[in-house]
C-alpha cells in the first residue's frame, strides 16, 4: 500500500478537497495519521469495528489494550457515555479542547473493539487546529492511539510516523511537528473525584486547582491489574538501552566515560543547561525549558535508533509539573536507573 501524505502548512488547515479526502478514507474504514497537540494519532471510525482491528494490527498492539475516542466537542463527547459527572464538566470547561482524556462509563455508540470490552471509554477533544478540523467534520467518533509501532517511542513528527507505518496506511496529515510532545493526561472519572492515570501536561496541580480538591495518589504502577491497561506494556521504549541518570550530574560524566572506554558508541540527552554545566556536547539538544526537553524527548529518543549508537545516557529531571510526566515517560523508557 502507498502511503499518501496530505502536507499542512504550520498554523494552515486542511483545503476543504483535502478534508473530504480525509473523511472518506476514515469513513470508508480505512486508517489516517494526522496531528494532535500532543502525538500523532492513528485515527479509525470508532464505531466501525474491522476499522479498529486495522489500528491494532498496524501497530502491532496487544488486543487487551483499549483506544482514545477523539471528538470535536462537548456534544459529540456527551453522545459516547452514560453520563457526564459535574466535575468532569468542569475540566472541560477549563482544559478541552486539550491534552487530556476522561475516563467514562460509556454506552455502547463505540465498537467493543475500542474499548477492548471495558465498561469505560477514554476519550478527548483535541486542541490542534487540523485534528479539531478533521474530528468536527466526522460523523463519528475516531478512535486513535499514538501513530507508533507498539513499544516504540510516540511519534511527534510525520517523519516519525511514516518511519514506523509506511506502506502499512492509505493516508497521513502531516501538518509538521506536534508542540506538546507527551501523550494527554489520562483521568479515571468513574469514581467521586478523577485519578489520573497517566501524567501529561495538564498537571494534578492544575487539577487540584480547578476543582479546589486534594487528589489521591494513583497506584497504578503497583497494583497487578491496572486500570489502565496500557501501562502494564512496557512503553515508549527505544531500540537501544537506555541508563537514567539520577542525583548527581558528574556522575553522568562517570557513566559516559565508563561506556566510551568500552568502545561503546553513547547518545548523551541532557538539557543544554547541564551539558553546559559539565561541558559535554549532547549529542541531541533537548532544549532548556522542561517544556521544551518534553516537546524534543521522542524525537530524541528516536534519533540515536538511526545512527548504531550502542547506548543512551539520559538526565533526570526534577519531578515537579510537567516534570512528572517527562519523568514518567524516561522511567518507562529506561533499561536501567543508576
Ligand atoms: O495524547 C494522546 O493521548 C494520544 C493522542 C493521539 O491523542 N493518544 C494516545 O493513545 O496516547 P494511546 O493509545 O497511545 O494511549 C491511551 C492510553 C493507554 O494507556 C490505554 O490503556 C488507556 O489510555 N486507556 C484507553 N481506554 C481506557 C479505558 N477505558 N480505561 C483505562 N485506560 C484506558
Ligand atoms: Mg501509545
């Protein structure tokens, strides 16, 4: 199959020819790639379920795993679940169209594929431009999980994407580089108050200020079943180990020369203040800003994968705000934490 690219120019959208394109391949059961503020999405018809086994099977995802519903507003969200609880009204209110995804008993409008037989939906309204576009123009729900072969690092780039599913899908919209650069924020809303699932750069802070509560701590990553299925799979994880650094920087100097004097070939992701610091030359520039190291980890993570680098060494960053999620994320995708 011949993957065609539909190109965006940054901050443009779809021509309306481009946009029918688009819908008639989703409507037709067919998959497209396209942007999202936070990854690209591998979008299917929700409601269509050999639709949704095409996600799975381009992926290579493990069936047990289930989906984000994508919808272009609060109406179409409403038209997926049983109810929407009053706070979760409010978090809409304050943080969608954007990266976080609510957790819902849902009513059976989505394929049972979706939801991998769950009582709950997950879904989300997406900020970006060109997915806010596409979504609102469906007459469905899309279902899409991030456009990355499963265990691989989320895509943030087309580049990224058609690495991973070229000649696997008929249509991708590529409209440049995703600005958030981590997956949404994931909240149970099943219960009194949310839970978060899985971090993102909609924090528990933000959260917590919103609707003037203290959050529980989610226990997912001990509990035997999580909640969230997804986060049993090891994620985010790059072709080559990966050693996270914690505590004292010098000793990210130690491990590098440790490695180098084995002859081993050592990406080096550091924040351009700490390779300054300890005047090392990162061989990627994660940037300065925690919002920017998330923004470029991926594309970080996948760049050492082209060039038969043997190892990454990886900074820790403090785990405060977005720094939780960009944390997680590195955690998940290290082979070993020193
Ligand atoms: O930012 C994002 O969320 C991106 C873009 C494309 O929207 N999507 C994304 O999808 O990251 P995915 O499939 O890679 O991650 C979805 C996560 C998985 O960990 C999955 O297990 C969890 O959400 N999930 C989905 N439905 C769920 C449900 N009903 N209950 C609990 N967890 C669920
Ligand atoms: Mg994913």
């Amino acid at each position: 199959m011949k993957t065609k690219q539909l190109k965006v120019k940054t901050d443009g959208l779809l021509t309306k020819k481009e946009l029918n394109h688009a819908v008639e391949t989703l409507s037709a059961g067919e998959l497209v790639a396209f942007p999202t503020e936070t990854v690209y999405g591998l979008g299917a018809d929700a409601t269509n379920s050999l639709a949704i086994l095409k996600i799975y099977q381009a992926k290579g995802r493990p069936s047990d795993n289930p989906l984000i519903a994508h919808v272009g507003s609060f109406n179409q969200l409403k038209r997926l679940v049983k109810y929407v609880p009053t706070y979760v009204e409010e978090l809409i209110h304050h943080f969608s169209p954007g990266p976080i995804t609510y957790i819902l008993k849902h009513n059976h409008v989505c394929s049972n594929k979706v939801t991998a037989g769950l009582d709950t939906i997950a879904v989300r309204i997406p900020s970006h431009p060109v997915a806010l576009q596409l979504l609102k123009a469906c007459e469905f729900p899309v279902a899409a999980p991030s456009a990355n072969l499963s265990g691989k690092p989320s895509p943030t780039s087309a580049k990224h994407v058609l690495k991973d599913l070229a000649g696997k899908i008929p249509l991708i919209i590529d409209a440049g580089n995703t600005g958030v650069g981590l997956e949404s924020t994931v909240l149970d809303c099943t219960g009194d108050l949310p839970v978060i699932l899985r971090d993102g750069s909609i924090t528990r802070e933000m959260i917590e200020k919103v609707l003037n509560v203290t959050l529980k701590q989610s226990e997912q990553l001990t509990i035997k079943t999580p909640k969230s299925p997804g986060l049993k799979y090891k994620h985010y994880a790059p072709a080559i180990p990966l050693i996270l650094i914690q505590g004292n920087k010098e000793k990210i100097r130690t491990e590098i020369l440790a490695y180098q004097a084995l002859g081993k070939k050592v990406g080096i992701l550091l924040s351009d203040q700490t390779a300054m610091k300890l005047d090392l030359k990162s061989n990627f520039r994660l940037g300065q800003t925690i919002e920017e190291i998330a923004s470029n980890l991926y594309d970080g993570l996948r760049s050492f994968e082209n060039m038969d680098y043997d190892v990454i060494i990886a900074e820790s960053f403090e785990k405060k705000e977005l720094g939780i999620a960009v944390m997680d994320r590195l955690t998940r995708a290290a082979t070993k934490i020193i």
